[in-house]
C-alpha cells in the first residue's frame, strides 16, 4: 500500500483491562468489554509526534510525547520503521486515571492501533507489542506487557519482554470489575514491592499461576480456584486500598471462583463461573466499598474480552 492510499487518519478504541490476573504479576492479563480510551492519529508532514489534545480526564496528562504513554509509543514506532511522515494524536480518555484498569495501557495501544491503520504496510498485529511496551513504561516506569498484550490481542493473554501469547479461557467464564473512588498510582503502588520475597512465597506464587494456566486449559473450575491467589504483591499492596480485605470477602461469599487486585488497585476483579455469578460478585463488591465509605463502579463481561479496534478512519 502506497502513502496515498492508506487512511489519512484513523480512530482506535482501546478496552480496560485486568493486570496480574492475581498470581501474574506483570505477565498476565485479560481485556473486559467495560471502560474504554479512543485516540485519533493524524499524518502530518515531518518528523516527530505531536499531541494536539487530552480530553476526559479529571487530571492533568503531559503532552510531551516522551513522557505520555500514546505518545512515546508512537515514538518507538517510528523510530523502527520511518514512514516518512508524523503523527498528530489527540487522546480521549475513557478509563478513570489511576484506577488499576489499565488506562496508561490503553492510550499507548489504541495510539499504535490508529497509527498502524496508517503506514504505507501495516504491521501485524503482533508486531507492535513491543512498542506499547515502551508507551506503557512512559507512565510505570516498568515494561511490562499485562495490559497492553491483551489489548492488542483480545482475551487472556501471557506475556513475556519479547511477546505476548494469547491463553484458552473456558466458555462461559466471566468477570465483575468494581472500581471504588479514589485513586491509587501505579508508580506509588510499585514502590511497596521493592524489598526482597522469601524464596518460599515465590515458590508459592508460582504453584498458583501454574494452577491458574492448567485451568484454563483444561477447563477446570478447580483449578482456577486454586490459582487466583495472589501472595506476592496483594498483601503489601492492601494498606493502600480501603476495605479491601472486607470486599475480598465479599466476593468469596458471593461464590467467585477468586480476585485479587486489578492492576495495581483499588480496583477489585472477581472470576465466574456465569454472568448471573459475576453480576452477584459485582453487587457484593460494591456493598462492601460502600461499607468502608467508598462509592463505586462496577462492570460485568466475559474474560474473553475484545481487542483493539480502528471504529473511524479518512482521508
């Protein structure tokens, strides 16, 4: 495809999506149907990426390329394959800043899925995974590929710092997302990790994300019950969400399969076995944020979540 035949901009819709999945602390993750950013690039002469706007976010965002998730993304890609143009990208926010949904994520991905559309030979959609990796590290300051690989491939996904490898989720399983209202940072929520694990509490972490994946394999409500447990990050992570050991409770009592943390909080995900499990999950949950003082929001969908998508695009 020639530069005058490809789109002359394009709009990307990027899902939420869960991080850490409970025991995969960055390298697992799945997209739910829930929350969702839209970034629209445009080919501009020259060289270079230019924010033009960041609308519906309740906080401010930087423009500089370099340190926006869309727009260092968009950086890398160009770097790599030099298409003889720039990118103009205006950014609309759908997903809630610092909700551990993912939001940082889905800019950088919607970004390269938009900008992609454009380039006189698309790449694969594979191939620009390592490229939201660097957009996703702009704003952590970690690469890691749990929110941005299921978002580029839809579903479950595992993933490493070379790819991301899309996992079997068993039919019928779905997820109830409660995000209660405050705000928790993903880099302040790194920065209760940094000590040293027992080697004994690793190998615990271990058995369970081998539980987790097993699960879905084979389709084993057992076993994925035995595997969403998170004994490495979600201890030293719970003082900063409040109520989240009562809302754990919550979500055991309604019978899910298991949650933890999504992301790096205060959002909430449970897995169940249906949707009607799912939506009891999602009212308990939210019950007992409001019991701690906090309100919330709260989503229900299948955890074989959609992908990324181009929804407009012209000349």
């Amino acid at each position: 495809m020639s530069t005058s035949s490809a789109p002359a901009w394009a709009v990307a819709r990027a899902p939420a999506s869960v991080g850490n999945v409970a025991a995969g602390f960055d390298v697992l993750g799945h997209s739910f149907d829930g929350p969702h950013d839209e970034v629209r690039v445009r080919r501009v002469p020259g060289r270079g990426v230019r924010i033009a706007a960041i609308t519906g976010s309740a906080v401010a965002l930087p423009v500089d390329p370099e340190r926006n998730t869309a727009g260092a993304a968009l950086l890398a890609l160009l770097e790599s394959v030099h298409p003889g143009f720039g990118f103009e990208i205006e950014i609309r926010k759908g997903i809630a800043f610092g909700a551990g949904l993912g939001g940082s994520a889905a800019s950088s991905v919607a970004a390269l899925v938009a900008a992609n559309a454009l380039l006189p030979r698309p790449l694969a959609r594979a191939a620009l995974y390592p490229y939201a990796v660097s957009g996703e590290a702009a704003s952590s300051g970690a690469r890691h590929g749990d929110n941005v690989g299921p978002m580029l491939l839809g579903g479950l996904a595992l993933t490493t710092a070379e790819r991301a490898l899309r996992i079997p989720v068993p039919p019928g399983l779905y997820c109830a997302v409660v995000h209660p209202h405050c705000v928790l940072e993903t880099r302040r929520a790194r920065a209760v990790l940094a000590a040293p694990y027992p080697l004994h509490e690793v190998v615990r972490q271990h058995a369970h994300l081998a539980q987790l994946l097993a699960g879905c394999y084979r389709g084993d409500p057992e076993l994925l019950r035995a595997g969403l447990h998170d004994v490495l990050v979600e201890p030293r992570r719970a003082p900063l969400v409040p109520g989240l050991a009562r809302v754990k409770q919550a979500l055991a009592d309604a019978g899910a399969l298991g949650g933890s943390l999504s992301g790096a909080g205060p959002s909430v995900f449970a897995w169940c076995v249906d949707r009607a499990g799912a939506e009891h999950a999602c009212t308990a949950m939210r019950a007992a944020f409001a019991g701690a003082g906090l309100d919330s929001e709260g989503w229900v969908a299948p955890v074989e979540g959609p992908a990324a998508e181009v929804v407009e695009c012209g000349s």
